[in-house]
C-alpha cells in the first residue's frame, strides 16, 4: 500500500474553477489561492436550500489513540455518493499544527480518501489558523496595553481571564509571567497560552453565521473583571472592528476537491476534547446549499463531537442531520473489550464481543438525539472476515444498518455500499427532529450533569470551588442560558484516559467553568484535560521533511 503523500502526489487535480462549476458556483465569484484551493464567499449560502438538503453526521464509538478513521469514513461516503449518482459535498475542520506535528499526524483522511492538496491543508492553508491566532493574541497586547496606558488613571483588571494561543503543542508555555523587566516592558502578570482550536476567537469563527455576527460576538468576549468588581469586553477596550478586520477573510469558507475530484470545504478546526470539535455553520451551510447531500463530521467520540453537534452548533444553526452514521473500528472494539493496546491489531473475537457495551452506549445516545443511526465498520488490513461479520450480525440484531467501508484502499469504490445504506435509510427511515439533551433555561449545573450522568454514564459530578464561584458570575453576567462544552478526554466516557469500554461508578469532576460570552456557551474543564497540550516522545516532526522538492511524512 502506498502511502498518503504517495496517493496524494499522484492524484490528478482539477482546477479549482472545474471544482466550483461542478456544484454551481460561479467562478468570478471565487477567491483563488493558488490552482486548487478557492475562498468562497458565504454570502452564497441560500437558507432555502439549506432546508431541503439532506445532512448527515459522521461520529464514532470512543476512539484509539491510533484513531478510527472518521474523516477518512466522511470523504470516502461523498466519494461513494457520488459515484452511485448523488450530489454530495463533505464539509470537514481545517486540521492544526500541533497534532500534525505531535502525536496525531494529519487530518485529511487517509489512503484513497483525501482531501487535496493533502500538504497545503496540513500545514497553512489559506492562513484561517494564523488569523485565528493573530486575533486572540492582538486582543491580549490590546489588553495589556490598555492596563498599562490607563494604570495612573487607577484602572486595573483584578482577574484577567483572556489567554493567549499558538498552534503548537507547547507544555511550557500554559502557565507563564508576561510584563519582566522595567517599568517600561508592562505589567508583571501571570498568564498563558491555550493552543489555537481552543481559542473562543476559533469557536467564534465557527458559530457565526456572518461578519455582522462575527463583530457582535467580538465585542462581547469576556476578557476580565475590574477592581471594582465589573466585567471589562472587548467592545470596553475599543478594538472589535480591528479584530474583525484581521478575520476578514477567514471567515471564509475554503473550496478544494477530494482523490476523486468531489468538492469539499474545509473551514475552522475546534477540537472535540477541549472545544466544540465541528467545523463552521458557514462551510456546513455551504455544503448543504450546493450539494443534494452534505456530509460532516463531530470530532472524536460521540459523546464529544455528536453531543456539541447537536446541542450546541445544530441549536445555534437551526440545523438537524437527516442521519448519523456512527464508525467503529474491530481494533477499538477489541481495545474497549479489555485487550491491551499493543494487541488490538491481533484477531480476537470475545474481545470485540466485550467491547459492544461501548458502541451500544454510543448507539444509545445518539438515537436519544432523535437520530436514526447506521454503524460503518471501517476496516483496517488486519480485520478478519470472522471480526466483521460478527459486528454486521451484531448490529442487525440492535436493528440497525451496518456496512463495510474501504474507502482508504478502494476509494469511492470501497464505500459505495454504505453511500447506499445512507442513501436508502434517509429515505426510509430519516431521523426525527432533533431533540436536545437541555433546555436553554436549564441551570448550568443541571445541563452538565445531564452530560454526565445521561450521556456518559457518571455516577455525580463533583464541583470544586472554583468552579462554583464562575457559576456565580455565569448567573450575575446573565449566561446561563448558553449551552455547555465539557472539555474531557475523548478517550473515555469517564475523565480517566485509561477506562476503556463502559465504566461505572465514577465521577465527573469540574474543575473550572470559562464564560465564552461572544461564543455564547459555557466551557465546563472536567478532570485533568489541558487546553495546550503536550508533545509526546517521538513527535511526528521527526517523520516530516522535504525530499526532492516534496513535502514527506504528513499522514
């Protein structure tokens, strides 16, 4: 099997304007960067035609830390949709530097199910991350400089909540002291840095459904608490306009074409695990403008990326999948029915009996959505024919449809069996309107222990002191009809990386609550989840280089 940058070279791109003309889009109305990757304005999304297109989520049981394949499912389904004579378009998140560099690798998909140019998408794209980061990180000297400018005025901020980003795994830099030196060089404070999908400036991006709405919501965020005891916004300090400005062509939604030539807009890059993990209303809303069928994705496991698809990007949106398809993988079966990591890739048929509990959990969830739901079993060269067709004769007798995806060494060819299952079942049997976990005026503690304890399994959630005092400010500040984003390992239902499968008995810890007062939701940090992750022994970077012109090793 080659691998992805081999696939990925070797694939004849079209032209971005032959990509645009296939779904309709007018070519004067593209921004181009380069032969293969166009900005589209979002001022062509046509709410009309969003009502009548048909969306479909791509989720998965919890994942290994090798991943389960779901972006690769997402582009090898518009693959196959297409290839039986659907009109389907993949809208998926801009991937970041740190996983791509750290443990994760790329987010393009896999194999012959790529978005393309893979190396472009990988690293800096059309610069949305850059402006994402440069706009957090102006806002923090803007703030600085305002407390500087304005301290013999007697202006100070008692608590400072804004942090500043970078796209880059960095441990060292989450907790720092900025201002050193003379009176001149600042204020000596204490601050640090979150990596970029976890800035708000990112969720922002996602959530707002037009610059009008982006500059609202930027003026609204939440940077601190004056010694007086007020909330000091954006919109106090001056500066929204500015920020706006930066995003000015970040909000954008981005155009490219999958191995297969099928359009694809890849536009913002929220993690699932510390963020609400989905790409913006904007690209899903373009897709669904422009394709009969309009496939995206909620990152990691379901009880991440499915929960804040819906209750918080589908809520906000106005928007319900017509299905969910729900990946799951022999491996992480065999891993959530207690066989050991190195030993998943081995056959082991009461493994993966054993790990049912965990996709019947997922299975379970999502249709308390209202979601009818259909299991692709992505397989990976290792699988058995005994393996699958346990999962298959599984799934049939839950009643739910299930079908084989090689999309990673077949292509479109390898997924056309689900595309029809897909296809099939939204006509047959389409998900009810969706119905969320929470209501709007539910407390904050109450929509996280609905989480918990419906969603996950929790036994209670525990509040540290912390954490309670932001509820009080969440009720003061008038935010506690926003819905909540629990920030959790995406390795687990529980807040243990290690409790594979179903646990029981534990508890989930909120630590601290953050008021995305312009992102209009509450992020709830359980257990020990870090907002700027660390890099692992052997980085990815080390597997990464330029070889004869070409850039290696992203996959």
């Amino acid at each position: 099997m080659k691998t992805d940058s081999e696939i990925a070279h070797e694939a004849k791109l079209n032209l971005i304007g032959d990509i645009a003309r296939q779904i309709n889009i007018p070519e004067d109305d593209l921004e181009p960067y380069g032969k293969y990757i166009a900005k589209v304005p979002y001022t062509l999304i046509d709410d009309e035609k969003v009502k009548k297109s048909n969306l479909i989520l791509v989720t998965s049981i919890t994942p290994t830390k090798t991943g389960n394949g779901k972006t690769t499912v997402s582009v090898g389904l518009a693959l196959g949709m297409n290839r039986i004579g659907k009109k389907a378009i993949v809208a998926l998140r801009e991937p970041s530097l740190g996983p791509c560099f750290g443990m994760k690798g790329g987010a393009a998909g896999g194999g012959y199910a790529q978005v393309l140019p893979m190396e472009k998408i990988n690293l800096h794209f059309t610069g949305d991350f850059h402006a994402i980061t440069s706009a957090n990180n102006m806002i923090s000297a803007l703030l600085d400089n305002y407390c500087y400018q304005h301290r013999d005025e007697g202006f100070a901020l008692k608590e400072v909540l804004w942090r500043r980003v970078l796209d880059v795994n960095d441990r060292n830099l989450r907790n720092i002291i900025t201002g050193l030196g003379g009176r001149t060089d600042g204020i000596v404070s204490e601050s640090g840095f979150d990596i970029t999908p976890a800035s708000e400036i990112m969720a922002i991006l996602c959530l707002a459904q037009d610059e009008d709405d982006l500059l609202r919501r930027i003026e609204n965020i939440l940077l601190g608490f004056t010694i007086e005891g007020k909330s000091f916004t954006v919109k106090d300090l001056g500066v929204a306009g500015a920020i706006t400005a930066i995003l000015h062509d970040a909000i954008h939604p981005n155009l490219v074409q999958t191995t297969e030539n099928t359009p694809a807009f890849i536009h913002g890059g929220p993690f699932a695990n510390i963020a609400h993990g989905c790409n913006s209303v904007m690209a899903t809303k373009m897709a669904m403008t422009f394709g009969e069928y309009a496939i995206t994705e909620g990152g990691f496991g379901a009880d991440l990326g499915a929960e804040k698809f819906f209750d918080i990007k589908c809520r906000k949106a106005g928007i319900s999948p017509k299905l969910t398809v729900l990946v799951a993988t022999a491996q992480a079966l065999k891993m959530h029915g207690g066989i050991d990591l190195s030993s998943i890739k081995e056959p082991h048929i009461e493994g993966i009996k054993q790990g049912f509990a965990n996709m019947d959990k997922h299975i379970h969830n999502l249709q308390s959505f209202g979601q009818t739901v259909v299991v692709c079993i992505n397989r990976f060269p290792t699988d058995t024919n005994e393996e699958l067709q346990l999962i298959q004769e599984y799934c049939q007798k839950l009643g739910v449809g299930c079908a084989i995806n090689t999309a990673f060494v077949d292509g479109g060819k390898g997924a056309e069996a689900l595309a029809r299952l897909v296809v099939d079942t939204i006509a047959q049997k389409p998900s009810t309107p969706l119905k969320m976990l929470y209501d709007d005026n539910d407390s904050v503690e109450d929509k996280v222990r609905k989480i918990a304890l419906q969603l996950y399994g929790a036994r209670d959630v525990i509040l540290k002191p912390a954490a309670k005092k932001m509820l009080s400010r969440i009720e003061e500040l008038g935010c506690a009809h926003f819905p909540v984003c629990i920030a959790k390992t995406q390795y687990s239902f529980s807040e243990d990386a290690k409790a594979y499968g179903m646990p029981t008995n534990f508890d989930i810890t909120i630590r601290d609550f953050f008021i995305n007062k312009g992102a209009e939701m509450i992020v709830a940090i359980a257990g020990n989840i870090m907002r700027m992750p660390g890099l692992p022994k052997v980085p990815s970077a080390e597997n990464i280089s330029v070889v004869n012109g070409e850039i290696q090793g992203l996959s």
